[in-house]
C-alpha cells in the first residue's frame, strides 16, 4: 500500500504509526542508483527517493501486506507506471514545506547542501530556495498529485494528520479496505535521524523534559469541583 509524500510532511509518523496499527511492515526505500526527473533536480537532489520509477518499483510499493512511503514526483512516467494503482496523496502546502527545510537547517539535520551556503536567514532561504526552483518544484508537487485521478487517489493534508490523526488515518484504512480504528491514535513521534545523532538524542532529552514539566503541570491544577 502505497502512500505518495511531499517531504516534510509527517509522513514518517504516518507510515510508523499506520504500520503499528495494522502490525503490518512499514518502510520508505533510497533510490539513489534511479535517474533524477529532469523537473524535479533540486528535490531529487535533498531526497535519493525523488526518482523516475520503473513498473518494478510500483509494484513492490504497491503490495497490499506491507505500507511504503516515497516522495515520488508526479512526472508523466510516474504517472503512468502508477496507473489505476491506488495510493494514498500526503500534502503540505509548499511554503511551509521550505520553512521547514529552515528549521531542520537550523538544527543541523539538513547538511552539506552547497546551494544553501551562507545562508543566515529565513528570508535568504526563501530567496535560494525560490531561485534554484525548489519551490516550483514543490508548486508542481503539491499541484500534480491534486489534480490526480480521484477514484485513484487517496489526498490527506499534513494540517489534518496532525489536527485529527484517529478521522484522518480511517480514510486511508477505508480507501485501501483495512479494518478502520475505533480508538483514538497518537502518531509515533519520528525523527530526522540519517544526518546527526546528537541532534537526535538532544531532541528526545528536551522531548522527554517537555512531558515530564506537562505532567506536573496537570498534577498542580485545581481538579474540577474543587
């Protein structure tokens, strides 16, 4: 079951989290060795899974027992090696995509990205960004899979994976047939990884330290009737 992401939008707490649900395996493969779609160079570029597939690769994605996630560009060959293969669309709007890009920059997951060097500012990054067409690339995305058959097509939006994760992961159970959860979800909490470990484990220590202070926070307020 295939589940079609613009980077940065969750879809790594999706794919664990939807995984976990249905005890099913869940995975994203690298696909470095696959051409870069001519369209879509600076995203091809940051992701090694911005690829032009082959009719293989589609149907290894597409396998009912197990969840892949892939950035997979809509360009006229994905397109058409997808056909009337059902998948999942995850969606975030394009600017927020590149200040997210920004943030993870900041903190040191994104590195060695020469087109980005010297960069100081948000400001900057949008203009870099926007300069050597990663954020037409992202427009063209988002707009591609939109537009997309929609008795194919399965369109969440990262807003909703986060606002409502129970109502939004029961429309993919109910778009690929699966047994739909009842009870309420919390996304698996997925992190950035490949690019620094000390990152990693700084931001699981100041996660760890966030709940505890939300826990004492809930143990000091004034219980209702009190």
């Amino acid at each position: 079951m295939l589940i079609i992401a613009i980077p940065k939008s969750a879809s790594t707490s999706l794919l664990q989290t939807i995984g976990r649900v249905h005890y099913l395996p869940s995975k994203q493969v690298m696909h470095s060795d696959l051409p870069v779609p001519g369209g879509f160079t600076a995203l091809g570029r940051i992701h090694s899974d911005v690829r032009e597939y082959t009719e293989e690769h589609i149907t290894e994605f597409t396998a009912a027992d197990r969840f892949h996630k892939q950035h997979i560009p809509p360009t006229e060959n994905n397109c058409a090696m997808l056909g009337n293969t059902p998948r999942v669309v995850l969606l975030r709007e394009p600017l927020e995509v590149i200040e997210a890009y920004w943030r993870a920059f900041k903190k040191g997951v994104i590195k060695g990205r020469p087109e980005f060097a010297g960069i100081t500012s948000s400001e900057e990054w949008l203009e870099r960004a926007t300069s050597i067409g990663l954020l037409n690339e992202l427009e063209r995305f988002h707009e591609g899979w939109t537009t997309s058959d929609p008795s194919m097509t399965c369109v969440i939006t990262y807003k909703d994976l986060l606002d409502q994760p129970r109502q939004t992961i029961n429309r993919i159970e109910e778009f690929f047939k699966l047994p739909v959860t009842r009870c309420d979800i919390e996304l698996a909490r997925a992190r950035y990884t490949r690019d620094s470990a000390v990152v990693t484990v700084a931001s699981r220590l100041a996660g760890r330290a966030r709940s505890l202070s939300a826990r004492a926070a809930r143990l000091l307020l004034p219980r209702r009737g009190d």
